[in-house]
C-alpha cells in the first residue's frame, strides 16, 4: 500500500518535486551539520531526511522514464 506522502508527491508538478529536492537536500545538510556540532535530540531526523530525499529522487525519476517512453 503507498504511503500517504507518496501519494501526495504524484500530485505535485515536476518543477515542485524538484525545487522540494533542493529544499530537502539542504535540510538534510543543516541536519548533518547540527549533529556533528552539537548533536540532535532526536537522530532519527537525519534518517527521515535521506528518506524524503531519496522519494523524491524516486518520483522524478519515474517521470523522467515516463517521458523517454
């Protein structure tokens, strides 16, 4: 069963996905960077952040794919 955030990203245009992708890849720098500084309270943050990234990196992909087709 898809999860409720990817069917949400099936919605949003191309140009969206992709300007959330650099929006999230930053978040996940800060993320980084905040947890070799001065430590996270909650890690699992860093994770859910590679997560985001990598279904968004997914979605475009499919349409990239889509479109060669």
């Amino acid at each position: 069963m898809a999860s409720k955030r990817y069917l949400e990203l099936q919605g949003l245009s191309t140009e969206t996905l992709k300007e959330e992708l650099v929006q999230s890849k930053s978040n996940l720098a800060q993320l980084r960077f905040d947890h070799q500084s001065k430590g996270l309270q909650d890690p699992t943050e860093l994770r859910n952040g590679k997560v985001e990234v990598a279904r968004l990196q997914t979605e475009i992909r499919v349409r990239e794919l889509k479109d060669m087709t």
